[in-house]
C-alpha cells in the first residue's frame, strides 16, 4: 500500500498562517510515498505568493515527503493580459524549481507510477484541457510501468462535470480522447482540484466514464475566503485493488478525519466497489441530470 497526501488549491495569497502551520504540523506526524499537488498554488501568481509556496513545499521536503506538483489556472498572471498570453508560464517556471522545469512530471518506483499533467491553456480554454501530445505521453509513460503499479494520473482540472458546491463544472477540452486513454492504460486513481469541493467517483458512474479509475477531487486546505466548504485535503492509502480516501477537514481547531471513502476491486480492470461512505449514488444522479440522462 502506498500513501499520497493530495492537496490542492492552496492560494498563497489568501492563505491564513494558522491552517499553513497546521498542515506544516500534519505533515512532521505524518509519513507518505508522495505529497501531491494538483495545483492553484497561488492566488495571482504574484512573486511574493510563489515565494510563499515554495517556502512551503521546502518545508515538506525537509520533513522527509517526496512531492509533485502541476500548475493550475491561478499559477498564470491574471491581470498582466500580455504575460498571460504570451508566456503564461513563466513566473510558475522561475519559481517552481524542478516543477518548472517539468510542466508534465513523472515518477515510476517502488510500486507505483504517477504523470502529472498541465491542463492549464492561458486566456484561450477556461476549463483546462489535455492535447494530444499529452495523451501520447500518458500511453508512452504508462507503457514503461510494471503490471502490478499503482497509476495514478494528477491534473489541476476535471476532466468530467464534477462536483463545484452544490453545482457540476465543466469538463476538460479532448474529454473523450482523454478519458479513453486513461482506460487503455489502466489508470487506477485520477487526482483532481479546481472546484474546491473534496469528492470521489467511479469512472463507471459518471457519463463519458470509460474505464474503471476512482476520480478523487481535493478541496482548498488554506483558505476559509473560499466559501465553498470548509478546507481540507486528501489522505490517499491505496494499491491497484485496495483504496482507503480519508479527508482531512478544517474543524476551527484542528485538521481531522472528517470522511472516509473504501474502495475494493478483485482486478486491475474491474469497478471499484465501495465498502461504506460513499457519496457515489448522489453524485452519479447529479451528473446524469445535467446531462440531460436522468
Ligand atoms: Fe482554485
Ligand atoms: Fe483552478
């Protein structure tokens, strides 16, 4: 079993301290495989917020966890139009390290395989999209991985109508060529953030849903400016047929276990089967009704 912290979403900018150290305590009490950072770590991808981040994710090295991290739509300048359009990523790249360097990561060992993808497209696709380029790089990757390798593919965006408070956002752009791919490589776990609402899927339940991945969005784990519902992140345990979600909500106190989502399969390709806590059913019919389908 591997463990992966999933956060996303942080906003440096409009972070409160006492949630930062609260995390930053989480993290020395708490050992993993990989922290995962699905992006948003900024507010407006001002330099003093990137310095801020990246502060942070030294400290969680420094503790002993290995990271990845992939940009999200508030890493691009959102008032500097030209900067937006004509290098979007070019504060996220002089600040991110590694992370800049590489906006598609990789990492294979030990067990598991995890691609973290861009989906961020400056001013021109507000929903994130996966190219075909990416898709390409997701089937090469993949290929390289071990039978028994948990998969694990991370995105800032959505890639189906998930979840947003009581509303469903928008998908990716290339949705159907994206999720088809996931189902060829026999992707197990598909990280997510954007909508600021903590939730997890069956692809099987969700319309456009090939293969047989659990979608896991995390929520926002610095910000109570973000009204959407109280911060939080993801403490994923999991292999390719055992998954235990917990969530780790803001009480006004403390990070603690607020949900806890299991999941079981006999096989790689077969549907995850949820053992207690699921919000699936509610979830599945949401999707189906603003799809026309219910
Ligand atoms: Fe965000
Ligand atoms: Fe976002």
């Amino acid at each position: 079993m591997h463990t992966i912290l999933h956060f996303s979403d942080v906003h440096f900018g409009i972070h409160e301290e006492h949630l930062v150290a609260a995390t930053e305590q989480y993290l020395a009490e708490t050992e993993s495989d990989l922290v995962a950072i699905a992006g948003d770590l900024t507010q407006w991808a001002k330099e003093e917020e990137f310095e801020a981040a990246r502060n942070w994710l030294d400290k969680i090295e420094q503790r002993g966890h290995r990271l990845m991290v992939v940009p999200g739509n508030h890493d691009v300048p959102s008032f500097n139009l030209v900067k937006r359009f004509m290098s979007p990523n070019a504060t996220y790249e002089k600040h991110m390290g590694e992370w800049g360097e590489e906006l598609n990561p990789w990492l294979n060992e030990e067990g598991f395989a995890i691609l973290g993808l861009n989906s961020m497209r400056g001013l021109v696709i507000k929903n994130g999209e996966i190219s075909d380029e990416q898709i390409q790089l997701m089937r090469d990757k993949f290929g390289e991985a071990q039978d028994d390798d948990l998969r694990i593919l991370m995105l800032h965006h959505p890639m189906w109508k998930l979840p947003r408070g009581e509303e469903l956002s928008d998908p990716i752009q290339n949705q159907v060529a994206a999720v088809s791919a996931t189902d060829d490589v026999g992707i197990d776990l598909i990280l997510s953030g954007h909508n600021h609402t903590s939730s997890v899927h069956r692809t099987v339940d969700l319309p456009k849903g090939d293969g047989s991945a659990l979608v896991i969005q995390a929520g926002t784990a610095f910000s109570t400016r973000i009204k959407i519902e109280p911060p939080s992140f993801n403490h994923i345990t999991a292999d390719r047929h055992n998954c235990v979600i917990k969530v780790i909500g803001w009480d006004g106190d403390n990070y603690v276990e607020r949900r806890q989502h299991h999941y079981v399969r006999e096989h790689d390709e077969a549907h995850w089967q949820p053992t207690k806590g699921n919000t699936m059913g509610l979830v599945a019919e949401m999707a189906r009704a603003a799809e026309g389908k219910a």
